[in-house]
C-alpha cells in the first residue's frame, strides 16, 4: 500500500472486530511513526498502549465512572474552538449527522446519541489502545509536530492492514488516564486511539466524511 492509497483509506473506524493485535506489529507502527518531522527533532511527543486484562481494567474503572459523570472530568484545553464560524461549523454539523444516520439514530433519539457517544469510551472495542500526551511547556509548533506524528501512526497502520480512530473525546477523562497510565505531572493528555481490524459489516464504518474541493483551501500561483 502507497502513501496515496493509505490517506484515501484511512478513516475514523467507529466497530472493530474482536481480533488481538501481535505486540509485535503495534511496535513495528510506533518504530516507523517515530521518524514524522518535527522542529529542532525536539520529537514530543508520548505515547501509552494498553491491550488485554490491563485495557480491559482500564475501562471496567471508566465504565464505573461513567454512570455518575456520562460527560467526564472536564478537560484542560477546548476541543472545538469557542464560536466556530463557518465553514468549520457547518461542516462539524454535518460530519455528525452523516454519521448518525448511518445507524439510524435521529436528531430526536437523544438517548440513541448519548449510547452512541457513550462507545467512544470502549474504544468502540478496539483491541489497543493509545493515549498521547505532550510535555507542558511545549508551544502550537510541538503541538503540531504531535498531530504528524499521530497521522504517521494512522498511516502506518492501514500499510499493516489495520484501522484507527482517534478520539480527542478522551480528553474528558485525563485525570483518569493520567493516574492509570502513571503519566508524569509535566505530561498533557492529547488523545486517544483505537487501533484494530475494521468491521467491514457495520453499517457506522460505510461513513466516508466530505472533503472540500481544492480552489477551497488552496491558492496557486506562478504556474
């Protein structure tokens, strides 16, 4: 699988099927992630991976919390920016709804929607799962650095034939993710991601997300 072919793939896999990952293919991803750009090699990004008895305990204490606090801890930074404008709104707007027809869940079915964000929280039964986490004094640049080396784990992912979905909704729950994964004080939580082999037969994973033509976003000039 080519670069090209890896992108066009790659999407938010929302049902996974319930098959382990080797060790030894989820050290193979993070080894080749590791060479993504970032300014002055500073490379801040960090990541922890749980499977098996130790994701399942992990869960089991989320599941737990989850039924007095369904919307988490807070988090420390703004996932969506305060008044977002448009397009970025409408285009938000539309992601979720596109993806909730998907499993013929309404506007109307709040407790449908709430179930559905509620799966967020399994990972949507990925058997790995990654949290990623930047130092404290870094700026947007090292934020930055961090995103690419998050597509560079996507991307390699999918040459290993699997799926990913990462999910900024974990930053809800960054107390509990940093006291279970023993994450340093100077450490922020970014995001999670489930990592596993696509369930080609859920109807939630047919969501193929628009992208705006190219005059869109982007000016050319001196051809």
């Amino acid at each position: 699988m080519n670069v090209s072919e890896a992108l066009k793939t790659r999407i938010t896999c929302r049902a996974f099927l319930d098959k382990p990952v080797p060790e030894k293919t989820v050290r193979e991803i993070l080894e080749v992630a590791k060479y993504a750009p970032s300014g002055g090699n500073l490379q801040p990004w960090h990541v922890y991976v749980l499977t098996g008895d130790k994701l399942k305990e992990f869960l089991s204490i989320i599941e737990t919390k989850q039924k007095d606090n369904p919307f988490g801890e807070g988090t420390e930074y703004d996932i969506y920016p305060k008044g977002l404008t448009e397009p970025y709104k409408g285009r938000r707007f539309k992601c979720g709804e596109d993806m909730y027809a998907t499993i013929g869940v309404s506007r109307e079915d709040k407790a449908g929607r709430l179930q559905q964000f509620a799966r967020n929280f399994r990972f949507f039964d990925a058997p790995v799962a990654m949290f990623f986490a930047i130092d404290r004094q870094m700026g947007l640049g090292q934020w930055s650095d961090l995103g690419m080396f998050i597509q560079s784990v996507m991307l390699v992912a999918r040459e290993h034939g699997l799926h990913t979905a990462p999910q900024e909704a974990w930053a809800i729950w960054y107390k509990t993710v940093s006291e279970f994964v023993q994450m340093p004080e100077e450490l922020m939580l970014f995001c999670g991601l489930g990592l596993g082999y696509m369930d080609e037969s859920a109807a939630i994973n047919r969501l193929r997300t628009d992208r705006a033509p190219l005059e869109e976003f982007a000016t050319l000039a001196g051809f």
